[in-house]
C-alpha cells in the first residue's frame, strides 16, 4: 500500500506540474489568484503555471483548484486525492522548508486516511455528500499532521477540527461556483 501511494504521488506530481502548458492554465491562475491577491500576505508557495509566490494556504487553493477545474485529478485511491493532497502538501513544504521525501511520506499518510474514510460506493444521488468534501480534508489534514511532525494530541485537535467542517454536497458537482 505504500509503495502503490508513493507510485501515485509521483503520477499525480506529473500530471499536475508537467502536462503541457496550456492557456485555460494561465487564465485559470490568473481567475483562482485574483481572489486570494486581495488577501495579501507574505509570499511562502508558488502558483504552479505562474510563479507568482502567495501564502502557503492561498498557493494550496489556487493549485488544488486549477488541478481539479483543468482536470489533472486521478481516479485513484479515495478519488481526486492528487489534486487534494499534492497541492496542500507542496505549499506547506515550500513554506516550512520540507524535504522531497517528507512530501512523498506524508502524502502517503494522507491518501491512507482518505482511502479508509471513503465512502465505499459511489453515489451520484444529489441529495448524498460528495466524498472528497469528507475524505479529501480529512485525507488532506492527516497528510498536513506528518508534514509539519504534529504529535498525537495535535493530530486529535486537527482531525477533530478538520472533521466538524466536513461536508460537501453532490449537487454542486459539475457547477462552477
């Protein structure tokens, strides 16, 4: 299981970061930034197709968000979890200065937690959730935790925090909102 997590880091690494440039990519960094450029705040991670360097969080968002709209998610695991968990954990890394391996490790850890989480059957019911809203933060949060070395009681707050925001509803899928 390890070893097909770390196979899966890597694929999703390169789809993301190394499918050919593209101009939805650049528009699409240019629409997602726009929001978090508002914000402010000190330059910590990179926008992937721009370079532009935004806080780690806004980076996490505006990548996981061009992966998933451009359709760079894989079909692995607990579902779109390289758009998820590559784009958390490289943000975070870029800011806390963690190694390659560390990434690789904690994406791991995530894609475990989400893939135990996950709903086993696949629902298209509208009125049913969308399983990366609980998988994915979940997944996504563990991942974090063993990035940033969190000890057991830390990982207990971050998962119950993470958890009490869990939702997503399948009747957005396929909407821009």
């Amino acid at each position: 299981s390890r070893h097909l997590g770390r196979v899966r880091a890597i694929e999703g690494f390169h789809r993301e970061f190394y499918s050919p440039p593209s101009a939805d990519a650049d528009q699409g960094a240019q629409v997602a930034g726009t929001g978090v450029r508002v914000l402010g705040g000190k330059g910590e991670a990179t926008v992937i197709p721009t370079g532009q360097r935004i806080p780690a969080c806004s980076a996490a968002l505006v990548n996981g968000t061009l992966a998933h709209a451009l359709d760079y998610d894989d079909r692995s695991g607990f579902g779109h979890s390289a758009s998820i968990l590559l784009s958390t954990l490289l943000a975070l890394a870029e800011k806390t200065g963690a190694s390659g391996r560390d990434v690789v490790e904690a994406y791991v850890i995530g894609h475990e937690v989400g893939e135990v989480l996950r709903p086993r059957r696949a629902s298209t019911d509208e009125t049913s959730f969308h399983r990366m809203g609980v998988s994915g933060r979940l997944g996504a949060t563990a991942a974090c935790a063993k990035l940033l070395k969190l000890d057991q009681k830390q990982v207990q707050m971050a998962l119950g925090i993470a958890g009490s925001m869990a939702s997503g509803l399948s009747v957005i899928i396929g909407v821009f909102c």
